[in-house]
C-alpha cells in the first residue's frame, strides 16, 4: 500500500515541526510552564501524525487531526490571555501555574527593547539586581505573542485539511484493493465455479 503523496515528501514538511520546535523555545525562555506542557504534547503529536503517514497509520493521523482542534482552541485562549479579554490578565501566573512571577520572554527582549536596571543588593530574598522598566520597544510583547499563536492556528488548519486529504486518499486504495478481490479468501473458487456448472449440464444433455 502506499499513498500516492509520495513517499518522500511528509504531509507534515518541516515547517509543522519548525513551528513548533520555535515556539517552545521561547516559552522555555520565558519559564511558561503551561504553553511548555502544550507545546511538548503538540510536538510529539505532530510526530506521530508523520509517523502514521510514512507507515500508513490512518488512525494516527486521525488522532492529529483531532489535537488541531484542540491546538486551535488553545492558541485562540492564548489569543484572549495575552489581549485581556473575558476578564483575563496579561500579568497574572496563570500561565506558569502560580509557582513563579516569569512573564513572556518578549517581555523583555522583544525588537528595540531596553532594560534599565537598579541595584537591589540590600533587600534580602532579592537577586543583586532587579529589571525596573524595560522602554523602547518597538512592538509590545504581548502583540508577539498574539502574532505567534495566530500563525499555530494557522499551520494548524492547514495540517488538518492536508491530513484529512491523506487519509481519504489512503481509504479510497483500500477501497479500490477491497473491489478487485484483495481480501477474497476464495478467489479461485469463484472462478472456477461457473465453468463446472456449465460441463455438469453439457454431460446430462
């Protein structure tokens, strides 16, 4: 069996993975522990959906097209977060599950940033400094973020749609090999069996 795709070109090509691989990265960064748990998950979905495709799996690739549901609306949750919407805060931990005070990555390092720091060494529990304002940026950090999850949504439509081409593509071969006879287990019985009718009538004639 085999998908008339190509066996060398991925319905799934780097970009899915590249994607991915860019935005854990940056949450890393940014300690966001819960885009990390998601990320990882999306990450190895994604590779089983690969997985599915070069071995003719169609039920992984099921299982990928399901978690782009999910993926979609988590990335439009961060959409929300990350723009205040519902009541949501943009400075809360929600994403770092309370346990830290960590913000975006972006927050601080994002294009024509500037931190100005002040030296906390007196106050005990605090690092010898403390970022007190960050100016000059050129895009707020929290527009970034939007633009990243806006572009997941995107590569993850267009996984779904091309993973929903896949596995049509690869039901109508089974199928077509179920038509000519693939699973009979008695092809040449039926084969046969008309020819002797035909010589049983001939002897009694």
């Amino acid at each position: 069996k085999h998908c008339g795709c190509g066996s060398s070109n991925s319905p799934f090509p780097s970009p899915f993975q590249l994607a991915a691989l860019e935005r854990q990265v940056f949450d890393f960064l940014g300690y966001q522990w819960a885009p990390i748990l998601a990320n990882f998950l999306h990450i190895i979905i994604v590779i089983l959906g690969l997985f599915g495709t070069i071995q003719y799996r169609p039920r992984y690739i099921v299982v990928y097209a399901i978690w782009t549901a999910i993926w979609v609306t988590w990335n439009i949750f961060i959409i929300c977060f990350y723009l205040e919407v519902g009541g949501l805060s943009k400075d809360s931990e929600l994403l770092t599950f309370n346990i830290s005070r960590h913000q975006s990555w972006w927050s601080e390092n994002g294009p024509g940033c500037v931190r100005k720091e002040a030296s906390m060494s007196g106050i005990k529990g605090l690092d010898s400094h403390s970022y007190i304002s960050v100016i000059g940026c050129a895009l707020e950090y929290r527009y970034i973020e939007v633009m990243h999850s806006a572009f997941q949504i995107l590569i993850a439509l267009v996984g779904f749609v091309y993973a929903c081409y896949v596995v049509s593509v690869f039901t109508e071969e089974e199928d077509s090999f179920d038509f000519i006879g693939g699973f009979d287990p008695f092809p040449l019985y039926h084969v046969n069996e008309k020819p002797t009718n035909l010589l049983f009538k001939q002897t009694y004639l």
